[in-house]
C-alpha cells in the first residue's frame, strides 16, 4: 500500500501553534564524547522539538570523560528540553539501553537515536505528523544518507511517498535504521537483551511477523557520519552481524513465522549476502 503524502509545507499548519510535540528521543550512549554534542544539535535544529531526551550512559569505559560531557551539554540544553541522564552501573549493550530509556520516557511516541548519527530538521515534524494524522499508525522508518550525501538534498517542497513494508521485503534486507524509527510508546515489544548484534533486525522482524504494519518515508530524514559496513563501529564486525542475523531466522522459524522453505530461502540470501560483504572487504583492505 502506498500513501501519497501531502506537501510537507502545508503539512505545517498542523502545528501553528506548539514548538514542542509528545515525542521522547531516546540516546544510547558509549564511549561518545566526541560526537555527541553534533548529535543533540540536530535534536535542537528540528522545526518541532520533542518534550523529552533520554541520554542512557551505557557504562562507558573511559573514565568518566562521556558522562561528564552529557551532564555538560544537559547543563546547556534543559531549557530547551527536559533531558534525564540514566547512567547505567554495568556496560548492557544497545538493547539494554535502549529498553531502558523506553521504560522511562514518558510521552506517548518515543524516537531513537543512535550517539554517532543526526537527523533532518524536519524528521520529528514530517515522521510525527504522519504518525499523527493516520489513525492506529503504531510504527514507522524513513530512508538513511550519508551526511556527505545529504548536503545535497533539496529542500522540502514535493510530496513525500510513505508506503507499507512488507514482510518479504524485510527478511531479504533490514531496511530500517535504529536510529530512523519512530513507535507508539504502549508497542507491546523490546529490544532483546541477550542480544548485542543484530538486535534491532530482530525487533523489527518480531514486529512485522505479528502483522503490525510498518511504514517507510521515502525519504532521507537520517544521516550516518561513517561507512555502513566498513567502518570501526559494531557494522564492521560482519561475522558477528552474521550471526545475529542467522539467529534471528532461526527464531522465527522456531516461534512459527516461518516455514521451513521460507526459513531454508532466506538463510541462503544472508548468506551469500555476508559472503559478497566478506570479500569485498577484503578486497578493499588489500587495495587501501
């Protein structure tokens, strides 16, 4: 199903006369310090401000150094936004995090971000006024750019396409960033704890196979400040990617959302994915 949103420019009117919108943004934060305060700036350049920020210090090892630059920037920012610092006393992983923020947020939609990415000023204003106007929307995403990239994204002034993601389109690749999901606060599901990668995917693919719809903006309201795959965050660790990924499948196939065909086809695809992923990096190491 795919919806024709209208112009985002007359989408404004909805909201003549708040700044602020029911929105919780939740942070992760580990080992941060160096890229964080760009991050919140893109939370304080939205056109509409979320009322909460949850920054969940995830017991960074660096002697304190990410804890005292968020108590810093909350020093700079509470006005702005009511901020909680959650610091965590032992290092959980980006689930734990997470879930722990969602427990604690107190509006009724809860956004996430991830510590190392920003968002397009516009992301809270388009993503919650869909959410908003359409009736029993519990979860939605939007495309992800490279920054460099979205330095040349024009302005705002066509109508954004917002479809339904299918199933099938979701198990042959994770089209969802983290840190591009908005949901209802009362989504009856969590981040798994055990798991440290790939722990997202298998959020959203729990999700879909309980015949929530998800929907997709297309369009770049996210932007990464790294390569996908091949950088020296937890995406370039692929065989453990792999794994979580392959765990994930197996979880469905073990709680009935698969059949064993189903489960057989697409364990084939990560792998060979993984597989076209491995080499090229090997291959990018040897030309670099």
């Amino acid at each position: 199903m795919i919806i024709q949103y209208y112009n985002p420019e007359g989408h404004k009117k909805l909201f003549e006369s708040c700044s602020k919108v029911p929105v919780s943004v939740i942070v992760p934060c580990f080992c941060c310090r160096k890229t964080i305060k760009r991050t919140i700036s893109s939370i304080l350049n939205q056109s509409l401000l979320p009322r909460e920020l949850i920054l969940v210090e995830d017991a960074s090892p660096d002697n304190g150094e990410t804890l005292e630059e968020l108590h810093s920037l909350k020093g700079q920012i509470y006005d702005k936004i009511e901020t909680h610092i959650v610091e965590l006393k032992e290092n959980g992983g980006p689930s734990v995090a997470r879930n722990i923020g969602w427990d604690k947020a107190t509006q009724p939609y809860i956004a996430f971000l991830d510590s190392d990415d920003t968002w397009h000023p516009r992301k809270i204003e388009i993503q919650y006024g869909f959410m908003k106007s359409v009736r029993d929307v519990m979860i939605t995403t939007h495309q992800t750019a490279n920054f460099k990239e979205a330095m040349q994204l024009e302005k705002i002034t066509k109508e954004i396409t917002i479809g339904e993601l299918r199933k099938y389109e979701l198990l042959l690749s994770n089209r969802i960033s983290t840190s591009s999901v908005m949901c209802r606060r009362d989504l009856n599901f969590r981040f798994n704890p055990q798991k440290r990668f790939s722990e997202d995917y298998d959020l959203w693919l729990r999700i879909i196979c309980q015949g929530i719809k998800i929907f997709i903006i297309e369009y770049p309201l996210r932007f990464v400040h790294r390569d996908y795959y091949f950088s020296g965050g937890l995406s370039s660790r692929l065989v453990e990617m792999e794994k979580g990924e392959l765990d994930n499948l197996r979880g469905l196939y073990k709680n009935r959302c698969l059949s064993l065909g189903e489960f057989l086809i697409f364990t084939a695809i990560s792998e060979i994915k993984f597989l076209r992923r491995y080499f090229y990096d090997i291959l990018r190491r040897k030309i670099a």
